[in-house]
C-alpha cells in the first residue's frame, strides 16, 4: 500500500470527526469519530490494503471491520498498526474494552506503546448512552460524552441540570418520539 492510502484514511478520520461539548461556558470540546461513517467508508478492498500496508493478513479485514474498528483505527493514527495482530489475538484487546485505562493486561510486546494508545483513544471510544449501563457509574476524566449541544438548566452550589443533545450514534436512550408514542 502506499502511504497515500495511509492518508487518505487519516484523511477520512479527520472527515468523520465531530466536536462534542465538555462544557458550554467558557466552550470546552472535544473531538469525537463517527465509526458508523468510518466503516461504511472502510470497504473490503480499503480494509484489506490497509491490512497489507501494516504488514497484518487480509483475512482480519471481518475482525477490523466487526469488532476491532476503533483500536485499528487508533493504530493507525499512532502509526503503530504493525500491532494489530496482537490486539486481535486478545478478546480483552477489541473495542469492546475501549477505554483502555491501563496496560496491565496488554502482552509485554506492546506495552511500550500503552501511553500514545491511550492519549489517540479518546476520540474513538466516546461514552455509549445506553439506559442498562448508566447506574451509579464512575467515569474517567478523559472520558469523551457524546453532547452535540449542552446548555445549563438550572445551577445550585451543589448540582447544576443541563439539558443536552446527542450524537446520534451514541445515544441508545429511549427518544423522545419513543416516549410521545408510549402517551
């Protein structure tokens, strides 16, 4: 592959990145990556020279596109793709386990690259809004909220309402068509 092929697909991250709002006042954000976009754009034939290109088998191109989109694609913005392999032939390794918080579990071999993996992850793992995993959870600081819009409802010394809007992609919570349906 040459690595215009590698840019191109960096190019595409770049394309399908949206900004999620920390905070609106002062306006902090955060980028964040459609993978729904970045796997309909990563065909077969893409997958599979970007397979080539890290030196990794064709054949993963159903694990990259399944279950491992998000690591390969922080791989490859690392420039550490090389890797795949490893992350593949560990079920704790797939996006699933995203965000990785700490190597402990990582091989030795690829350890040493646990502090860029971690930095590049942000942006391809943000916080899935689903209704059975939001009871009474801790999240880390670097963890990336899918909030297209953010707005304060009502403040107080201890708790402050904001009334938010979501990505799409990320939000599994019931809509609000869903609750007008069920009146």
């Amino acid at each position: 592959m040459r690595s215009s092929e590698l840019r191109d697909f960096l190019e595409r991250v770049d394309e399908f990145t949206s900004i999620a709002v920390v905070e609106p006042r002062p306006l902090i954000t955060r980028p964040i990556v459609s993978l729904d976009s970045l796997r309909s754009w990563l065909n077969t034939e893409r997958a599979r020279s970007l397979l080539l290109y890290v030196e990794s088998t064709p054949s993963y191109e159903d694990a990259v596109r399944t279950s491992h989109l998000a690591v390969f694609s922080v791989l490859l913005s690392i420039n550490k793709g090389i890797y795949l392999s490893t992350f593949i032939r560990h079920d704790h390794m797939a996006d699933a386990g995203l965000p990785f918080l700490t190597c402990d579990a990582w091989p030795d071999a690829v350890q040493y690259i646990f502090d860029e993996f971690y930095e590049a992850q942000w942006k391809f793992c943000p916080k899935r809004l689903d209704p059975r995993h939001l009871h009474d959870i801790w999240l880390d600081k670097d963890i990336v909220m899918p909030f297209r819009k953010k707005r304060v409802l009502k403040g107080g010394e201890d708790s402050v309402i904001f009334k938010v809007e979501l990505f799409e992609e990320y939000n599994h919570l019931i809509t609000v068509r869903q609750l007008r349906a069920r009146a």
